[in-house]
C-alpha cells in the first residue's frame, strides 16, 4: 500500500522530468537533416489561420482595458500624459506575449496534440518509426519551429493592436490628448521592452509546441485517451506559461534597469 | 535474399501483469512462419518487440549481428529498413491519399525520381488489387482496402523481412484466400523471411512452413507445420482443430473441475493434414519441402487422408483457378 501511494506521488515528477527529456531529444533532432521544410511551412501556415483572427480580436480590448485602468488610476494623481507609456509597457512586455502564448496553445496547441494524438492511437506514429523515420524529426520540430515563429510574429500583431486599442480607448472615450499619448511612448518604455516580449513570445511557444507534441505522442487509450491529453496540454502549457512568465519577467527586471521617466 | 531472426529468451511484462516468458525461437531465412495464441497472449506485442517499438524486459531479438533490443537508436533506424510491417489496421497516414502513403518509404529513404516512384506504386497497388483507388484517402475506403494497402506500403521497399499482424481480420472468406495466396507468390517472388500472426486456423493450416502457438504467458510450441498439425499435445491440438474440448477456456484457461468433467469426453480424430499452398505460377519456392517430408524423416504416421488435394479444409476456390490470383 505505501509503495502503491509512493508511485502516486512520485508519478508527476516522473512526467515531468520525461517532458523534459523529450525537450531534449526535440532540441537534438532540430539539427539533423534533413529538415522538413515542407511540413514546417504547412505547420506555420495551419498555425498562423486559425490564431491570427482570435489573437486580434482578444488585443482589442487588453489594450482597451490597460488604458481604462490605468487612465483612471493616473488621473487621480494628474498623470495623464502617462498613459500612453504606461500602455505600452503593460502591453508590450506584459500582455502581448501572454496573450499570443494563450491562443498558440489553445488553438494550435490543442491542434497539434489532437493531430498526434490521433496519430498515435492509430499506430500511424509506430508505422512511421517502422518505416525507419523519426517521428520527433519528421513531425514535432517542424511544429515545435513553426509555433516559435508564429508566437514571435502574433507577438508584434498584439503590440501593435493592443496599443492602437488603447490609443482609441485613451483619445475618444477618456478625452486624453493624442500628442500627449504618443509622445509619452518612450518616457518609460525602451527598447529592451520589445525586445523582451519577443524573447518571452518565443520561449512560450516552445512551451507551448513541446507540452502539446509530448502529450499528443503519448497519448494511449484509445479515442478518450486522445481528449484527455488535448485537455491535459492546454492546462499544462497555461500553468507552465505562468510560472515562466513570472520568472523571466523577475530575471528582465534584475538585467534591465526600468526607465525612470 | 531473407535473413533469421533469433530470438532468445524474450521476457516482457507490463507493470505487474507478465505477458510472456522466455520465448525462444528462430524463425528461418525465408521461410515462412505463422504465430498463432488465444486472444490476449500478447502476439502483437511480440510483433511490435521484434521492431523495437517495446523494449522486452529480457532477452534478445539478433537480426544480421544487431541485437534490436538492447542496440542504438540509430542502429535501430538502420535495421528498420530490412523490415516490412503491416499492422492490423493497416495504419495509414490518415492525411495522405493511397498513393502517397505507399510512396512514403521511397521519398523518404530513395532519391528516386518521381516516374520510377509511380511505376513501383502502381505495381504494389497492382499486387494488392488496388488499382482505381489511388487518390482515395485511407478514411474514405473499407478496412480491409485499408489492410491492403497498408501491405503495398509494406512492400514497397522490397524487404527482408515480412511481419504481417492479423492479415485475414476484418477480410471475407475469399479476399483471405486471395491473400494467403499473394504472401505465398510474394515469398517464392522476394524471399523475405515472413511472420505472421492471425487467428485463423485455415490459413494456419495451408499457408505456413512452420507453426508457433503463445499460450499460457510462454511458447508452447515452435516448429514445422507437419509438426504442429500431427501433434498429440492438448494445446496444440485444441487450437489447430478450434475445439471445446482441451486446456483453453473461455477466460485463458479452464479450472480443474470443468477439466474433470471433460475427462471421459473423447478426442475427436485429428483431422488430415492440408497440402501447402503452392505458388500460383507452379514454381516450387525457394524453402518449400515435399508433403510428409518431415512425417516420414521422424517417423511420424500423418492422420488418415492427409496429403491429398482434396483434403478437408483445402481451400478449393483458390487451387481451382489460381489464374484469378492477383498477379
């Protein structure tokens, strides 16, 4: 009995350092030719359509809503002129790569994962390692590649949506002056902000591509087992996305000094 | 051409639950073997431990100096292309048509142009009677096209080795027929050791060179078909003739009161042993023996009838016209 609830506990460390492990072997396979061009393309290509639409529509209002907060908050202490830097910073740093980070795993994430899932349970993945193919060279690193690119890209759509949202929300409903927005882009943010947002874009859709393709390929158990691991890598990928979110931004604070306006 | 897979001790068990224990065979260069087993022996595991998917617990599988459990995993790829696997439901890239299913192989691993690929995939799809379904996607076709194709796929890079996992499943009377006649063409036509595992005794019976039955987690016998088919052994004997009547029960195996109560019950004769299917070219193949060669080299009397063409359970349809056979 008590080895029987060891196991159970130690079950997650377990999936944990093989996720990891596979990360792993992913990052090897990266740099073995051939490379599948071909799938990579079709992979970004399937990625980039069914996120850009949800990514816009979701940058819309996060940056609607930093400008609602923020302007408000700021006008107490009669700092409008602020916002639009503050804007900037919260969208740029903040909001942009989690926002691109939540819809590349839940909509190309989960897609991924049910795609090998499904593979997986109809032998097509053994079929492939028979016919002497590598599935983690021929299907996951192009997919791992494609969501790194595609998060690093709908990464700059949310920065510049999110931050014409809050132009528009700041200007026409809030009444603040358009000059004084843009002018105060660069009283707090800097370059480095971009620069870091592109960098958590691109880890977070490694994450995003590695949890989902583990998933996908160990999926067992028939049909259901397929439907768990899709659920079990949207959840994953959000609970790591956090985690790691938090970490960077704490490790960008202690190398990059924040402007002081 | 076909090379011997020597198996030695393969032990594998599943957490807790042990399949199979100390199996040790060799299945001859190019001859061809049939692995028979009530439901649930684990006779696709040990498929899937011949071509490294499982690694066994113990033991090894020896194929041309590389032992495939215990190698590289790039060794592993290379000894991958000797094989040829059909799996049970053919596993199909559920994205790509027919064609570019069977093709897969020769893209990935020839630099082939693209008219050469297309005449060997039209000569696979000829084989398997498959012609006309090309660009059909593998979820738009029957399950046992699907097996067929998934045997063109498995050809298409002629190999040395044939592991074939529940041919006849999912297949009627007369495509099972046409298909135990194609392994037999295909084995006198490339040589290549073959494996299969089915449950289907008529092919059991007719196609093979040599038997081998899983039973009770262990191999119960491994041997010539003559063998097997002559055999007194309960098991064996239970399971070649699909009786009631022997050590297997409905659950694995019977307990000791309704093995009691069978006791007086008599055996049935063993029925005449089948002649071998033959090439429908009448080429004799490479490894085939005469009829009753090894009942009369062990001095084994073979049941009453056997060895004549018109043996029960000859499949007639097939021996009647073998011009019909698919190639």
């Amino acid at each position: 009995m008590s080895s029987l609830t060891a196991a159970r506990v130690l079950k997650p460390i377990g999936t944990a350092g093989s996720l990891f492990a596979f990360g792993l072997d992913v990052g090897r396979a990266v740099f073995r030719r051939p490379f599948q061009f071909r799938e990579f393309i079709q992979q970004a290509w399937f990625i980039a359509s069914v996120t850009i639409v949800p990514t816009a529509l979701v940058a819309i209002p996060f940056g609607a809503v930093i400008a609602l907060q923020v302007g408000g908050l700021v006008a107490q202490f009669g700092a409008q002129s602020f916002v639009g830097s503050a804007a900037v910073l919260a969208v740029v740093q903040q909001a942009a790569p989690i926002a691109t980070a939540l819809l590349v795993a839940g909509a190309g994430g989960s897609a991924i994962a049910a795609d090998l899932g499904a593979r997986k349970i109809r032998e097509e993945l053994d079929a492939m390692m028979v016919l002497g193919i590598d599935p983690i060279q021929r299907l996951v690193v192009p997919r791992v590649l494609a969501c790194m690119m595609i998060a690093v890209f709908l990464n700059g759509l949310v920065s510049i949506v999110g931050v014409m949202g809050g132009y528009v929300f700041n200007v026409i409903i809030q009444g603040g002056t358009p000059g004084a927005y843009l002018a105060s882009f660069t009283a707090l943010a800097q370059m480095a902000d971009l620069w870091q947002g592109l960098a958590k874009a691109l880890v977070f859709g490694l994450i995003a591509a590695i949890v989902a393709s583990y998933m996908g390929m160990n999926a067992g158990g028939g049909p259901k087992g397929v439907g768990d691991a899709v659920n079990q890598s949207v959840v994953i990928t959000f609970l790591l996305l956090f985690i790691v979110n938090f970490v960077m931004s704490a490790i960008f604070l202690q190398i990059i000094p924040s402007k002081s306006g | 051409m076909g090379v011997d897979v020597k198996i030695e001790g393969l032990t594998k068990s599943f957490g807790k639950q042990l399949i199979w224990k100390d199996v040790t065979l060799t299945l001859p260069a190019g001859e061809i073997s049939v692995m028979l087993g009530p439901s649930g022996t684990g006779k696709s595991v040990l498929l899937k431990t011949l071509i490294g998917l499982i690694k066994p617990d113990q033991g090894s599988v020896v194929i041309e100096g590389v032992d495939i459990a215990s190698c590289s995993e790039k060794d592993l790829y290379e000894v991958r292309k000797l094989f040829g696997v059909l799996f049970q439901d053919g596993a199909m890239f559920g994205s790509m048509d027919l064609f570019d299913n069977v093709a897969f192989p020769l893209r990935e691993h020839t630099k082939k142009s693209e008219s050469e690929i297309r005449n060997i995939v039209m000569e696979k799809m000829d084989l398997v009677g498959l012609i006309g379904a090309e660009n059909k996607l593998p979820g738009e076709i029957s399950g046992g096209m699907r097996k067929r194709a998934g045997l063109a796929r498995a050809l298409v890079l002629d190999p040395e080795i044939l592991l074939i996992d529940e041919p006849d499943s999912g297949l009627d009377p007369v495509r099972t027929a046409f298909i135990n006649q194609l392994f037999i063409d295909l084995n006198a036509q490339i040589d290549a050791t073959f494996l299969i595992v089915t449950h289907d005794i008529n092919s059991t019976r007719t196609v093979p060179d040599n038997i081998g039955l899983l039973y009770h987690k262990h191999l119960a016998m491994y041997g010539p078909r003559e063998m097997l088919l002559s055999s007194e052994e309960p098991v064996v004997r239970q399971f070649l003739n699909a009786q009631t009547i022997g050590p297997i029960g409905m659950s694995e195996e019977k307990d000791a009161d309704e093995l009691a109560a069978e006791k007086d019950m008599g055996l049935p004769p063993l029925p005449p042993i089948p002649m071998q299917l033959e090439p429908s070219n009448g080429i004799p193949r490479k490894y085939q023996r005469p009829p009753g060669a090894w009942c009369r080299e062990n001095g084994v009397t073979p049941p009453p009838g056997s060895f004549q063409a018109d043996a029960a359970m000859a499949p007639g349809g097939v021996k009647a016209a073998p011009t019909e056979a698919p190639y």
